[in-house]
C-alpha cells in the first residue's frame, strides 16, 4: 500500500528524492539557509548566523541574501540592493519591499529592474488599499498579524498560478477592472465593519486579529475553526468565483454541484441567522455557514481546498511520512468525483484520501496536547465533487495562465 508521502508526492507529479530542493511541493514551507540550518516562510534573518532571508516569489522560496559586489551595510539602505548568497557578481539583484521597516515586517523581495530602480512594495503588499492607523499600538500589532496570513494566502495563489493583481489606483501592473483590493479597518462607535466581499474589494475587521476576541465570536457563532487565515481564504474565493467562474464556461456546472446562485442572497443570509443552517448541511456541505446560499458554498469549499493544498504542500516541504499509520478508514473512490474522467482526477482522489490519512493523525496529535481537533470537520461524498470541481477549475486557470505566459 502506498504511504501518504508516495500519495503526496504523486498528486505533485514528482518522484520523491532525499533532497527536498529537488522535490519541492508548488508552494514549499521548509527551506535552508547558506549556512545549512532551516528557515522558515516568516524569517527575514537566520536566527543560527545572522544572515539576512527575503522571500522570492519568482522562486517560491526563502533566499539567503549577501549584498553585490562593492556594496557594504555602512553604504547601502536596509531595504537593498540584494543579490542570493553565492551568486554571480553580475546576478539579479532584489530590494525588500517597502513595508519591511514597517509594522507588517513583510520579509518578501521584489526584483531590481533594469535601471536599478525598485518597486516600492512586493506584490502582496500592492494589494493594500486601506491599513489600520498605525500611531496606536493595538494597530500596529493587528496589521502584522493579518499581513502575514495574507502573504500565505497570496504565495500559495501565486504557486497555485491563479490571476493576483492589484485593483489599487497607481499600483505597478494594476488591473482597475479585475484587482483584487484589500480594506484591512478597526470599527468604531459609529462606523461598523463587517468582514465580506465586494466587486473585488475584501474587508477585513481587524478585531479577528486578537485571539480573544476571534475565539468569543468563535464560540458565539457555534464554529469549530475561525482564524484569519481561514477568513482570507474564504472572502477571497467570493473574488475568484466572479473572475473565474462567473459569465464562464464553468458556470453551469457550479449550478449543478452548488446550486443557483440567482437565489435571494439577503433573504438567505436573514433565515440563517434567524433559524441556523439548513438540517441536512452535514450530509452535503463542508461547514454549516456553507449551507446559506451557493455563493457561501463555493466560497466555504474554496477555502477549504486553500487549507487542504498548502498543509499537504508543508507535510510535503518537512517529509513527513505517513508509512506507519494504521488507520481503517473507508477512502473515497471514483464514483465520490465531479467527474472521474477529468485531468488529474486519479490524482485528487489519491490526494484526497491521503488528506483523510493526514489530519486522522494530526487530530490525535492535536488531542494528545490537550487542544481542539486540527481538523474539526467531516468531508461528506458530495462535498468531495465540489473539491474537485475547484480542483479542476484551479488547474485549468493555472494552464491559461501558462499559456498565456508563453504567448508574451
């Protein structure tokens, strides 16, 4: 029987080799200074000798960072130039983003051009229409804590080569039309904020970046899981389903699996709130809140398959695997798909089922500490051909995106 990390590495279409620089997963989390020791997605200096990290998203990965050829600290600004350590005098060279000296810490890099000039901000960072007031501390702290979320979130779009643009005014390459926009606000007496989504503009209460609060509303609203990770995943499937599926092919099929999205969306959301989630969700949607309407379904799904790729790509990045578990739990089979003939369906399935192997063992793990499950959710079948459906469709988006690469 194949392990989890054989199914894993099969999903990826790769052959598992000992060195993980030559099997990493599409969005990698383990990475490797100059000097050997491990660094991680976050760090913008290796903690065992000094040296400085910036995060490429041309690479994917965690670079360690020297500074070019005649070019010391004294000279030079904090924010660069950078070239990779051990590179070439004539290499490319980097600047960090303009929010590294910044409560948001962004530890990504943006590529020098030609002229030796610098973007001002990396590309998740371009994606900021509005940030918290950053003289009160309370703030700051908030902001720090949603922008990394949000650089996980955009590094698993951006491997997963789905369309990221800024909808900012002025912002490098901003698509006015199609960007992706980001309101990150504190409410106040008079001004609510309410978490959503609207024409590409995602609004983010920054109150669900202190733990104590997002774990109150957590309880109040009977969740099992509520993190800010988890909102920016969802609210950012509502933009996807009206760049890629919206006015498309893809429409009627998302008809067929999540329902018709014509429905009263107000009249849904009120009767929900009013009188909770539909009785049967358990037996055909991934979360309670996704049995509202079908937009709160694909965006709920959406999410969920954001969680299920980039923890199997980390179980991947670390090696971890799964040839010592012993479970007996039923796997899902071909006729649980969308459609078994689609690219890549034997694949999901074999992903999906060693998903279900994974988090098994994680919860007991979780249990083991004393703590709520990692996985407090129960995938039902038709659940299943909706993950598919987007794995599909994320794929797909994937190969234009090449394509279109390609023909430029």
């Amino acid at each position: 029987m194949a392990t989890l990390f054989e199914l894993v590495t099969r999903r990826l279409g790769l052959a598992w080799k000992p060195d993980l620089r030559s099997a990493e997963p599409r969005a990698a989390r383990a990475y490797r200074c100059q000097c050997g020791r491990p660094v991680f997605f976050r760090n913008s200096q290796c903690l065992a000798c000094g040296t400085q990290l910036g995060y490429d998203t041309g690479q994917a990965r965690v670079l360690p960072l020297q500074r070019p050829p005649g070019v010391d600290d004294a000279q030079a600004d904090v924010l660069g130039p950078w070239q990779f350590h051990g590179s070439p005098p004539d290499a490319a060279q980097y600047w960090r983003c303009g929010n590294f000296s910044s409560a948001a810490g962004c530890n990504w890099l943006v590529p020098a051009e030609a002229e030796g000039k610098h973007a001002p901000l990396c590309v998740a960072c371009r994606l900021n229409r509005t940030i918290p007031d950053l003289t009160l501390e309370e703030n700051r702290e908030a902001w720090r804590r949603i922008e990394l979320a949000k650089r996980q979130l955009v590094s698993q779009l951006l491997a997963l080569r789905l369309p990221v643009a800024s909808g900012v005014e002025g912002a490098p390459d901003a698509d006015p039309e199609k960007g992706l926009v980001f309101d990150f606000l504190r409410p106040l007496p008079d001004a609510p904020v309410t978490t959503g989504h609207a024409s590409g503009v995602i609004t983010i209460n920054i109150e669900e970046a202190d733990d104590a609060t997002r774990e109150r509303i957590r309880a109040q609203m009977h969740e099992p899981y509520r993190t800010l990770l988890g909102h920016l995943r969802h609210e950012v499937g509502h933009y996807y389903w009206e760049r890629l599926v919206n006015g498309t092919a893809w429409l009627e099929p998302f008809r067929e699996l999540f329902g018709d999205e014509r429905a009263d969306y107000a009249a849904a959301l009120k009767d929900h709130y009013d009188n909770g989630p539909a009785p049967d969700w358990a037996q055909r949607c991934v979360s309670a809140y996704a049995s509202v309407h079908p937009w709160e379904d694909w965006a709920e799904t959406w999410a969920h398959y954001l969680h299920m790729v980039d923890t199997v790509d980390t179980a991947l990045s670390f090696g971890i695997d799964g040839e010592d578990v012993d479970l007996s739990a039923e796997p899902f089979g071909k006729d649980d798909l969308w459609d078994a003939k689609a690219q890549g369906a034997a694949e999901f399935l074999s992903f999906l089922n060693a998903w279900v192997e994974l988090t098994a063992v994680l919860n007991e793990l979780s249990r083991a500490m004393g703590q709520h499950d990692f996985y407090p959710f129960v995938l039902p079948r038709p659940a299943v051909a909706k993950l598919q459906f987007i794995h599909v469709l994320v794929n797909a988006a994937g190969r234009d995106a090449d394509s279109a690469a390609v023909e430029q």
